[in-house]
C-alpha cells in the first residue's frame, strides 16, 4: 500500500524556504492550493488486530515521518480520525513509551516550546501542555514546533511531544505516534495541522491525500 499526496515538483530543501513565514503565520488560507503539482507517495505497512478491548478488529496504516534537525525517524499509524502529529517524548521515561522511538528535544537544533492555545513561541518559564483522547486511550504531552517532513514534502508545523501515554491502545501497536490527516478543524488549531500547512506553504498543491 502507498499514500499518496498531491505535491509540487521541489526539491526537498526549496520546499524548506518558507519556513520563516509559516512559523510567524497565524491564518492559513485552507482550501487554497498552487498550480504547480506531482504526487509523492510513502511506503505503508497494515497492521490488523483482533481481540478484546477498545482496539479489537482494528486495522492501522503506518509509514514514516521525520521531525527536527537533523531529522530524527519515526514510524507513525497514518489516522484519519483526527488531525494532530502526536510523538513520544525523550522525557516520556513509562514502559510504553520506551517500547517506541522518542522525539529529543536536546538534538533538534530548530525546535521550538510553543504554546498549545494560540501557538506562540514560549521564550520564559513553561508552557502549557494538552491531552488527547484516542478511543479509552490518551495521550499528554508538551507542544512544540519544529521542521516535518512525510515522502520529502516538508513544512514548519507544530506537534505534541508526549510525556504521558496510555498502555491502551499505544502498548499494542508498533509504531511510534500518530500522524493525523482528519480536517483541520479537528486539530487542536490550525496551525497544528501538518496537511494543510503543507498546502499554505506550497509543498502540496492541494489538501488531498
């Protein structure tokens, strides 16, 4: 299985150029797209799960995703019920969380604290921090802004870098987080979306995948 997503025809770096704009940007035009476009596609692995509790008969999608600088790996279930870049964080230290690759804050040298409301940078003290419910399960965690790249198409989105999870579901599955492609309207903001700040950016001609 492949994921496909309607992108420019880029180089991964030039796609790279707007981030000084996109980290100050507060609407993001959704619906919008440019009249360049290609397609990338992403290698995608199923999972399918039979059993009792809340994941029972569930099938997952994952594929790769790279955050940070330079850019860390993760394998991520590509879910289209919600809209947030959920990974496990370094000071995420329970069992669960150490079954998986955890995102570091000490080696991305363009991360960035922000705050979960209104997604300005925190430059004193600490920041807020969210929880998201998947299923019985959640998640809590920390936001933070850094590069993202999927199939080479990248922008500057924002994320949550978990510090807590929930043995239900994420202790059954093997990937490490969750890559949300639901509309941006069930993101925690918009600016939280990683498709459509793709598609602001001119990465991705449309927000079709």
């Amino acid at each position: 299985l492949v994921f496909a997503i309607a992108a420019t025809q880029v180089a991964k770096y030039s796609a790279l150029t707007a981030r000084s704009n996109l980290a100050l940007t507060t609407g993001l035009g959704l619906g919008e797209g440019n009249r360049l476009g290609a397609s990338v596609s992403v290698p995608m692995k199923l999972q399918r799960r039979h059993g009792h509790g809340s994941m029972r008969h569930a099938k997952a999608y994952f594929g790769e995703v790279t955050v940070g600088t330079p850019p860390q790996k993760f394998i991520a279930v590509y879910d289209t019920g919600s809209a947030n870049l959920v990974l496990p964080g370094r000071n995420c230290r329970s069992r669960v969380c150490r079954m998986h690759r955890r995102f570091s804050r000490l080696n991305s040298s363009t991360q960035r604290r922000i705050s979960c409301h209104d997604s300005q940078i925190v430059r004193h003290g600490k920041g807020d921090t969210l929880k998201i419910t998947y299923g019985r399960g959640f998640v809590r965690g920390m936001c933070l802004q850094d590069h993202i790249c999927v199939g080479g198409v990248c922008t500057v989105g924002n994320f949550i870098s978990a510090f807590q999870e929930s043995n239900d579901p994420f202790s059954k599955f093997p990937f490490d987080g969750v890559l949300g492609l639901a509309p941006a309207s069930l993101a925690s903001n918009k600016l939280f979306s990683i498709v459509a700040r793709m598609a602001f950016g001119h990465a991705l001609r449309h927000q079709v995948f």
